[in-house]
C-alpha cells in the first residue's frame, strides 16, 4: 500500500472520498450535507459523531411488504436491493437504539430523468470476486453483459468487440472518454490483489456485524 498506515483497517477511517464539485451523486451529497451539519456541534455535542451515510431503496412498490416479509436483519441486508444513499443521525429515544445499513454491491449508474436506470457497472463485493455486470443501450436494443476482471489487466489485450461495449456505456454514463475503461482496469488490478480483497472483506465483515446488531 502506498498509504503510510500498515494495513486497510487503519487507513479506511481516515479515508476521506474525494468529491467532483457539481458533479454530486447521492453519495458526494451526503458527505457535502454532513460536513455543512458539523457546524452544529457547538449547540448539539456529539452531533457530529452520530451522522453517518445510510443505504436505502430508492424504488418501494409494495411498503406493508417490504418492512414485514424480511427473515431477520441479516436476510433484510442480503435480499433487499440497496441503491441509494443518504444522511441518518444515531439518536435514542426511551433507550431504543436503530442499526447501519450497507449496500454489498459496488456500482456505477446512470437514470433519467424518471429515475430508470439507463447504463452501468455493478458487481457484488465478496471472496473471489470476478466478474462484474455492464448495461446500456444499443443500436440492437438494451444489453446486459457479465464481463471478467481480468479481461481489463491489461488494456492492449482487450478484445476490439468489449471495448466499443465500454465505450457506449461510458458515453451513456456521461464520463469523459476513457473514463470508464480506465476505472475498470483499476478495478481489476485492486480485485486481483488477493492481500487487499482479504482486507477489504474483512472490514465490510465487521461493518455488516455493525449493522445486524450482532
């Protein structure tokens, strides 16, 4: 690792995610809304530690369903689709405590203006990860692709057919060109460093142990 710290585990709080100015997802929001809130701290101590960012599913059809038919807190984490991100502060009412909940798979997305998405990345973060999931449109209608990882290892190798798959998708994504090629050879070099994944799972382990209560 090139950070100064030894291993991911110390270096993952400290970690501050670089945000695009104007360029906000739901995730760079939520970090810009809880760096304004800080400024509460003086007449709300502790408030401060008790933000944090929350997944969440955008698109509910059936609510009565959805809050009653979960097997548990962890059944809830692995069987609901969480795709989006906001602000939640800890707080306790009568001694009542809430619970962290994450989003397993790591995405790239595009939606319009409805909110449908339109083209993207995804894959889910777990031991022996490798492949992941690319979706756009195309001349020939919606295209859903599993691709490997280590396909992008090395961007001179790249078959002509899968790049020009990228390329629809990047431009569809509204990224500048490369872009997305670029970020899925990084991905593939970070899945392909076994020491780090092993790191990595570790910590979304004791993240999901947070949030199930356990």
């Amino acid at each position: 690792m090139s950070a100064p710290d030894e291993s991911l585990k110390e270096f993952f709080p400290k970690y501050k995610p670089p945000i695009r100015p104007r360029k906000n997802t739901c995730v760079g929001l939520g970090m810009e809304v809880m760096k304004k809130l800080k400024v509460l701290e003086k007449d709300f101590p502790g408030i401060t530690k008790s933000m944090m960012l929350v997944s969440c599913d955008e698109n509910i059809q059936d609510l009565v369903d959805y809050a009653t038919s979960s097997p548990g807190p962890q059944g809830f984490l692995i069987e609901t689709e969480k795709d989006h991100v906001m602000v939640a502060i800890h707080i306790k009412i009568g001694g009542r405590h809430g619970f962290v909940l994450i989003y397993f798979s790591r995405s790239l997305l595009a939606r319009d203006p409805k909110g449908n998405l339109t083209a993207g990345i995804y894959f889910p973060l777990k031991s022996k990860t490798t492949e992941f999931t690319m979706f756009f449109d195309s001349n020939s209608g919606k295209q859903r692709k599993k691709l490997k990882f280590e396909t992008f290892l090395e961007l001179q190798k790249i078959p002509d057919e899968v790049v020009d798959e990228v390329e629809q998708c990047n431009d569809q994504l509204r990224l500048r060109d490369g872009e997305l090629l670029s970020i899925l050879q990084r991905l593939a070099t970070i899945i392909a460093d076994d020491e780090y994944m092993a790191e990595l799972l570790e910590v979304n382990n004791k993240i999901v142990q947070l949030s199930a209560g356990t």
